[in-house]
C-alpha cells in the first residue's frame, strides 16, 4: 500500500494523544480513510468518514452553510474549514480532515484551474481551524493521490 507508512506514523501520533480522526472528502471519494482504514488497527484511531460530494451533501452532512457555497464555491478555504468543523461535530473524533478540489480532466476554470484543492483540518475545542490551497500536476488519479497524502502529512503537523 502507497500510504503505508505515513498512516501507521499517523496512527500512532493518534494515539499517542488519545485521538480519533474524521475524514469530510468531496474530491477524493473516500480515498483518504481508504488509505487510513488500510493499516491494521486503525478501529483505535479512526472514527468515520463522510464523503460530500455534492452540495446538498456538504450542507445536509456538514452543515455547511449554503451562502458560502453560493459565495465562495465548495472548493475554497470557506467551505473546506466548515466541513472541517462539521465533521468533528457530527463524531466522536478529536480531528478532523476536509478536502475539496477539482481533480479533473475537466470542471477547471480560470481562477480555480484542475488540480487546485483546499485541505483543512480542525482539532476538538480550538478556535482555529488549519487550511491550505494546493495545486496539484497531474491526472485525476494522481490530483488525488497527492491529495491524501497531503492530508495525512497535516494531521501528522497538526498533532505530533
């Protein structure tokens, strides 16, 4: 498995602060607790998932407020840090990691070309919530990939 290594890294740093985590995803379809689910376990660690795909799934789920989604779209820093939120408080988990992105070959535009993706990631009873804009090269399949691990490599930054 590709994110081996890093999850078992991430698993035990969840432990080692007596955490769970919550994936809120939209471009990578449940790829990142696939890949958090993958290592033997991870029932320690990881509490669920939500995959919000569409806009009704981001309000309805996540609570994600319908103003942002009209004003700033759901991939912008807005709508991921609002996932980020709603996910921990729809669990039991003590972090949480959210994505939005475009992950192509088609649904780019100008401003926000295929490959750019928000990630943000939120932690139980702090104010502030984490988040980052990258672009990513590549197909849809590699956008994400580097998404996942992105998202790994910031629960690892935000807890260890």
């Amino acid at each position: 498995m590709q994110f081996e290594s890093l999850v078992t890294q991430v698993g035990k740093a969840l432990i080692d602060n007596e955490a769970m985590v919550v994936t809120a995803e939209s471009c990578t379809g449940g790829m990142i607790a696939e890949a958090l689910t993958a290592v033997g376990g991870s029932t320690a660690w990881f509490d669920r998932s939500y995959i919000t795909y569409s806009y009704e799934s981001k309000r309805e789920m996540l609570g994600v407020k319908e103003i942002t989604i009209q004003k700033k779209g759901a991939v912008s820093q807005e709508c991921v840090e609002e996932m980020a939120l709603g996910a921990l408080q729809q669990s039991h988990a003590k972090v949480s990691v959210a994505c939005s992105g475009i992950a192509g070959p088609t649904g780019g535009t100008p401003d926000k070309p295929v490959g750019t993706v928000w990630l943000a990631w939120a932690v139980q009873g702090q104010e502030s919530v984490v988040s980052q804009m990258f672009h990513f090269d590549g197909d849809r399949q590699a956008v994400r990939e580097k998404t996942t691990e992105a998202a790994l490599m910031g629960i690892m930054k935000l807890i260890a």
